[in-house]
C-alpha cells in the first residue's frame, strides 16, 4: 500500500509539474516575457517541482531524512544513471560554456555543501545539521548562479527557448493552480508513503529517499535527457542534468534548511562525497578523450558506479 502511494504521488507530481510549466508559460508570454527567459526560469523550475514539493512536506512535517536523501539521491541519479543513459543512446557533446562554468559551479556547491554538513568534523559541534544560516548562503550563490544564466543568454540559444503553447487566459490560469495542487498532493503522498514504509522495513527514511523517492522524483530529468540526447542535442541532455543538480543543492536543499534546519543522518558523507564524485567525473570526462564528449564507454562506467552505489544501499538495510 505504502509503494502504491508512492507510485500515486509520483504520478500527480509529474502531471502537477507538466501542468504548472505550459499554464505559466503561457502567461509569462502574454505578459511579453521573452521564451529565453521562460526556458531559464518556468522551465528550470518545473523539471525539479518534484524534488521541491517533497522537500518542503519533507521540511514542514520534520522528516529531514527523505529531504536531504531526496535530494543527494536525485543528484546522484541524474548524473550516474540519467547521463549514463543518455550517453549509451548517443555519444553526449559538451559546450566550452558547461566545461568552463556550469560543471565547476556544480562542482563547488557540492564541496559548499559538504563543507557545511560537516559541523561535527570543521567546528567540533555535537551533532552535523545544515542551519537557517547555511540555507540563506546556498540562496545567495543560487542567486548568482541564475544572475549568471540571464547575463550570458542569448535569444537565438535553442536549448533554452521552449515551446509555448497559446491557450485561453482561464486555462492556463487553472492549470497554474491545478499544477500546483497535484504537487501538493503527490509530494504529501510520497512523504507518507516513504516514512510508512522505511518503518515498515526497519530502515532509515534516508535510504528509502536516496533511492525509491529520487529516482522518482527524477524521472522529468531523465525523460528531457535521453529525447534529446536520442534527437541530437547534446547540449539540452548534459545542461539539463548539470542545472538540474545545482538548483537541486542551491534553491531545492536552501529553501528547505531556512523553512526548518536539518539534522543530517548517520553515513550522510558517502552520499555527499558520491555528490561530488559526480562533478569531478563530469569534468574530467568533458575534457579528456577527442571531442570532449560523453561517449557509451563512459556512459557504461556511469551507470557501472551508479549500480554499485544502489547496491551498497540495499546491503545496508
């Protein structure tokens, strides 16, 4: 029953995400704002609404476990199985701008956010917690990095310009708040359904967050990845994974910490230092080997390291 409550929420959060996206995109185009601008902003946020409407019931209700192991969980199937996927389907190109800017920023917010979930370890506090403070420092850098995004885009970048569909004002006005009602709804099944059944297991709510929830709440990541990388746009598969992963960390995990401080569960550092694993594999494989591309050797070798990663988490229940 727990698993099917899951399943339910994960269904009404991609629906409720699929919704608010075309029903605000619509609206920000009768408004005059630019389809760049829409891709970067509506678009980015829709694609990781999952991850969001979890973490804020997650952070409402107290269950930080699922919050931070949604999200590190989320980050390390997007780059390891979704890239890895991607990469099989068809070798993965990569931008000098994603190389030189958008992986080393992913890079450094998984060391900030290491840095900060270890107080036990840099501050000799008794017990490891991400604070209010630390959530409002992951903001202002999501803030930056999305000041950034504005000031390097261009009207003629495919990648980041959707498609609009033109509906009546009422329309896309109720699917707006429908949207937003089937994210509440699904992230509060999901939550219940994952406390219910790491109780019913007798494991850790983390463990059933890094795995079931984050693979669920991915599956809009891993959907916009493999099409593009399957219709030859490389730049759309690896940037949506790259962005995915640091609005994940910046907005998603610093919303959550200012709404209730977290305190981080026991082996929290295997998934943080997997976290940054991810970006350091990212940029050495975009550098090394001709034509700096993701090619289906990597691509095995992504998914190889994500196999073993899940298989260690069954192990230790």
């Amino acid at each position: 029953m727990n698993l099917i409550l899951i399943i339910l929420g994960l269904g009404a959060l991609i629906l409720g995400a699929t919704w608010l996206v075309e029903g605000a995109s619509d609206i920000a185009r009768r408004m005059g704002i630019s389809a760049l601008t829409i891709g970067l902003t509506v678009v980015a946020f829709g694609t990781s609404a999952p991850e969001l409407s979890v973490n804020l019931i997650s952070a409402f209700e107290g269950s930080s476990e699922i919050a931070m192991g949604n999200i590190l969980g989320s980050n390390i199937f997007n780059t390891f199985m979704i890239l890895g996927l991607a990469a099989l389907v068809k070798p993965v190109g990569v931008q000098n701008s994603t190389i030189k800017i958008e992986i080393p920023f992913f890079l450094l917010s998984a060391l900030v956010l290491t840095t900060m979930s270890n107080g036990v370890l840099f501050d000799g506090a008794t017990q490891n917690i991400i604070p209010r403070s630390a959530g409002i420092i992951l903001l202002l850098l999501f803030g930056v990095f999305m000041y950034y995004n504005f000031l390097t885009g261009k009207e003629d970048t495919p990648s980041a310009i959707p498609e609009i569909h033109k509906r009546k004002f009422l329309i896309s006005f109720l699917m707006i708040f429908g949207g937003l009602a089937f994210l509440i709804v699904g992230g509060k099944l999901i939550v219940t359904g994952a406390v219910n059944m790491a109780i019913r297991l007798g494991v850790s709510q983390a463990v059933i967050g890094l795995t079931i929830v984050a693979a669920g709440t991915s599956l809009p990541e891993l959907a916009t990845s493999v099409v593009a990388a399957y219709r030859n746009k490389p730049d759309i598969a690896i940037g949506n994974v790259v962005g995915s992963n640091i609005f994940n960390i910046l907005f998603i995990l610093g919303t959550t910490a200012v709404i209730n401080p977290m305190p981080l569960y026991q082996g929290v550092n295997i998934d943080l230092g997997l976290n940054v694993l991810a970006a350091l594999l990212m940029f050495a494989f975009a550098i090394v080997g001709p034509g700096r591309k993701f090619d289906r050797r990597e691509g095995i070798i992504l998914i190889c390291i994500y196999i073993i990663y899940l298989t260690y988490q069954v192990l230790s229940v």
